[in-house]
C-alpha cells in the first residue's frame, strides 16, 4: 500500500534523538524523504546530557531503514544561515520541500551557574529556532504554488502554567512554547491563501532523555513541591514519541488537508485533568 506521504519532503529540526528522530523515521515510513538537522553538541544551560553526532548518524541509518532517503547535517537553529545552508543542499539533493517540523528543544529549568543565559537559550531556541524554521522554509513554498504542512513543536507549558519554578529557563521555555502560538496563528492566517497549513502540537510529558532522565528525577526528589500539579488524567505517566509523531503524520498528509491555525493537544488529559 502506498504511503501517506509518497514523494513529499520533509524538513525537520533536532533530529539526533527522541521526538524528532522519531518524526524523521514514521514521516519517512509514509514515503517522505527527510531534510534534517540537529545541533549534537551540549548547551551550557541544560543539565541532562544532549546528543552528539554519532546519535544523528543512527538517526540517518534508521530513516534509510524505514525506506526514505535522508540529508542530515550539524546545524544550531539559532543561526539562521547555517540552517539555510542545510536547507539549500538538502533540497538540491532531495527536491523541494512539502513539510516542516519545527522541533528543536531544550528545557533548561535547572540551575547551571548560567541562571540568566538560560532564559536567553530558551527564547533563542525555540521561539527564535522557531521563527528560523518558517522563514528557511517558506519563502520558496509559497513560490512554488504547491502548498504545503508547518508543524511546531510546543508543549503543555504553551497551554497552561505548567512548569516547576519561575527560573529564568523555565520562564523562558513557558514564554517561547506560548509564543509559537502567535507565530503559528500568524503565518497560518497569512499563508493560507497558499494553500501553505500551520499548526502547533502540544504534547505533555513524553518520554525522551529531555524529559525522563536521572537529573531531573533528582531535581523532584528534592523539589516535591514544584513537581506537584504533574500527571495527567489518563493513567500514564510519560506518552511515547511515537504518539507525537503519528499526529504529525495526521496533520501533513491529507488527511489534515483542511486543518490549519489549530493548537493540536496530545497530552494524555493533562488540561482536563480533575
Ligand atoms: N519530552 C517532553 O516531555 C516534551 C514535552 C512537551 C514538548 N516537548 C518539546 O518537544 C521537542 C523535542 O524534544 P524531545 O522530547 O525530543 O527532547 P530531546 O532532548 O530528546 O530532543 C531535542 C533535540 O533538539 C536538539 N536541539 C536542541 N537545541 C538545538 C539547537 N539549538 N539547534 C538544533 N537542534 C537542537 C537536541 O540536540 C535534541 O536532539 C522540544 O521542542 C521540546 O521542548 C518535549
């Protein structure tokens, strides 16, 4: 049976591991090839480990797995030219782009003796990244007249006031995963006309080494307090990326086709939750 997304590509951020490598593989399992770029490296204001360049290699090995063809490279969302670059030679060698995933995180809610620099990472990172993303990929989209599927990637902290203190990088996580609703409500409007959707996914806890990870399993041992209003309505703790992933595949195929401006939540009933 064909896939849902045969001779689509698509260009997806932070794809070394967890969310995005699991978006690059189930988009490539519908058919797309896959234009992504990860940063692999630590950022000094995020406490769990982040990945290196060997976990984007397996992430390419896995797409080629899954049956699509992959471009790949080391690139910082914050630096626009570089992510442009990778745009550049990934279309050049893949063809055009049809998708793209804005998902490039960090969640820098730990003190790490760079306290204020870590509400800057945030905001540069994914609300900046963010912005980055729409503007790598929109001006030739809208040039081709073929339309086209924006996902960003934001959170139950972009719906609510779920967060575990007011440190500078929680604020700023809060802060950007609200603030790619208003990016996403705009170019949505905008591009409509385009035939070009955007849309938000708003996941809860997911199980990725961003969010499960010894660090911060100490961080709640000794902070109770701020980890009380966790959980969510459904009886799981974390959901898979997978879940994340598959609604994704929903809103960029055609079966999404008359969905845009829209705050998709995937979050177990976190906003329900009694
Ligand atoms: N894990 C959760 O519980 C959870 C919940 C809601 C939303 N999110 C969001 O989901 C997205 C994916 O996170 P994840 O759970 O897969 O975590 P993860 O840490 O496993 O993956 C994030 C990826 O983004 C990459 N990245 C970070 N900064 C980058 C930069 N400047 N440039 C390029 N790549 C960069 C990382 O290297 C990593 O590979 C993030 O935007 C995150 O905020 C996560």
């Amino acid at each position: 049976m064909p896939g849902q997304l045969e001779n689509k590509v698509a260009f997806v951020t932070g794809i070394a591991r967890g969310q995005g490598r699991s978006h690059a593989i189930r988009l490539a399992e519908e058919g797309a090839d896959i234009i992504g770029l990860d940063i692999c490296r630590q950022v000094d204001t995020v406490f769990y480990p982040m990945p290196d360049a060997q976990d984007l290699e397996e992430t390419k090995r896995l797409v080629e797995k899954a049956g699509g063809r992959i471009h790949a490279e080391i690139a910082d969302v914050r630096d626009l030219d570089a992510m442009k670059a990778v745009y550049d030679a990934g279309v050049a060698e893949l063809g055009d782009v049809d998708i793209a995933v804005a998902n490039a995180g960090i969640m820098p809610i730990i003190d790490q003796g760079v306290e204020r620099q870590a509400w800057h990472d945030a905001i540069d990172i994914m609300l900046t990244g963010v912005w980055h993303t729409l503007e790598v990929v929109t001006p030739r989209m809208i040039e081709r007249g073929e339309g086209g599927s924006i996902v960003v990637t934001s959170s139950s902290a972009g719906q609510s006031s779920l967060g575990v203190n007011t440190f500078p990088g929680s604020a700023g996580y809060s802060a950007a995963k609200h603030g790619v609703v208003g990016i996403m409500r705009l170019y949505a409007s905008r591009l409509a006309q385009h035939s070009i959707r955007v849309n938000t996914v708003h996941p809860t806890g997911v199980d990725t080494p961003m969010a499960h990870n010894d660090e911060f399993t100490r961080f709640a041992i000794a902070n109770a307090d701020s980890v009380k209003g966790f959980g969510n309505a459904l009886p799981v703790d974390y959901i898979e990326s997978i879940d994340i992933s598959n609604a994704i595949v929903y809103l960029c195929a055609d079966s999404g086709r008359y969905v845009t401006g829209t705050t998709l939540t995937v979050d177990a009933g976190y906003l329900v939750k009694p």
